[in-house]
C-alpha cells in the first residue's frame, strides 16, 4: 500500500520563460513531490550559463540543503580537487542534480541521506531538462546511478558504463563516474587512493571528450 507521501509526486512543471532567474524562482516553489516538505529548500544548479561541461549529482545532501548550493559538503571538497587535478576549473562548469530537495531521515540528531527513487527522480526531471535547455552543454558528466538513470533509464548501472563517452536524448555527449560521497565510504585509505585515481581519470575523459567536435 502507498502512503500518501508516495502518491504525492508528479512531474514537475517548470515556466515557458526565457529568463534564468524566472526559472530559479519557480523552482523555489516546487511541490511536485512529498520531498519538498522535509527539505529546508529547493537546491537548483549553479554555474555558467552556457558552460561546455554540466555536472549532474543525485541530490542535495544536508549541507547543500542548508546552504543551498550544490556541491558545497564533503563530497563537493572532493568533487572540487578531482577537477582541479583532472585540468577542469569548476569555475566553467555548471552544477546540479537530479533531484533538487534533499530526502533524508533521522536517526538521533543526525538527518541521513536517503536514496531517491525513480518516481522522484521522474517527477524533477523537468527541472534538470528546462536546465538543459537554458545551458546547452557540449557534454554531461553523471555522478553516480541516480544520475545515471535520469539519462538513460532504471536499468544503467554505472559500474558497468563509467569512463565511457556514451549519448542520451538529453544530451549528445554523456560520460558516467561514481560520485564523490562514495570515495568517502572506502574501507581504507588505499582504497579511497584507488577509487580517486580513477574518479580523476574518468572527469579527464569527460574533458577529452567536450573538447573533440
């Protein structure tokens, strides 16, 4: 049986509007799903507005959800040096993710991260396509399966297709990679060492890719 949160989610309707900052209020208000109930804000993507190169996460984590800005905890710190060493400037790249509220629970004081769904991933799609639109990248960089499966479906498991340059509806060119959370939940360090190197070699693919044709 479903609860009511459950039924609670519907595509997402961004404005017919040229205009960025039209967009990004809209997207302030969005109850498409139940996520937005339990999030402190919407969290949209940053960034130029006609970067070559667009980052997609998953979703907010409870940093981004506090500030309200992609990419800003933990995992952004890592994001930020594996595109330095990989030759991007982040500065040129633009932001997002997936699902624009962070879904979590809690477990004392803590907010733990939850996985989104596909119906949730389904019902913010619209908000990741109007961004599309608005920056037209030359290539997508997917981190992690969410992301993955905003592109191309339930079945993409990026273990099997990272490091590749691959093509999507959404966008000509696509090169899928963990995210960078999952660097922080290795084992040990030579583990974490390992897994960054090849995070690394991935984004240099991506930036290899962005610049042929």
């Amino acid at each position: 049986m479903r609860t009511n949160d459950e039924e609670y989610v519907r595509p997402a309707t961004p404005p017919d509007t040229s205009s960025w900052s039209q967009l990004r209020e809209a997207a302030r208000d969005c109850t498409a799903c139940h996520l937005y109930k339990s999030a402190t804000q919407t969290v949209f993507g940053e960034g130029p507005k006609r970067a070559p190169i667009m980052l997609v996460g998953e979703q907010p984590g409870d940093y981004e959800d506090v500030a309200g800005k992609p990419f800003v905890g933990p995992a952004g710190k890592i994001l930020d040096r594996a595109l330095a060493e990989a030759g991007i400037n982040r500065d040129e790249v633009y932001v997002t993710n997936a699902v624009k509220h962070f879904k979590w629970e809690p477990r004392g004081k803590r907010r733990i991260h939850q996985k989104p769904n596909s119906r949730e991933i389904a019902a913010c799609r619209p908000w990741m396509e109007a961004e599309m639109r608005f920056v037209k990248p030359k290539l997508v960089v997917c981190l992690g399966s969410s992301a993955g499966q905003a592109f191309f479906g339930a079945s993409f498991r990026v273990t099997r297709e990272r490091g590749k340059v691959l093509s999507s509806k959404l966008a000509p060119k696509v090169v899928a990679t963990v995210h960078p959370s999952s660097l922080l939940r290795q084992p040990d360090e030579m583990s974490r060492d390992r897994e960054y190197a090849r995070f690394v070699v991935d984004l240099r693919v991506a930036l290899k890719a962005a610049g042929e044709g």
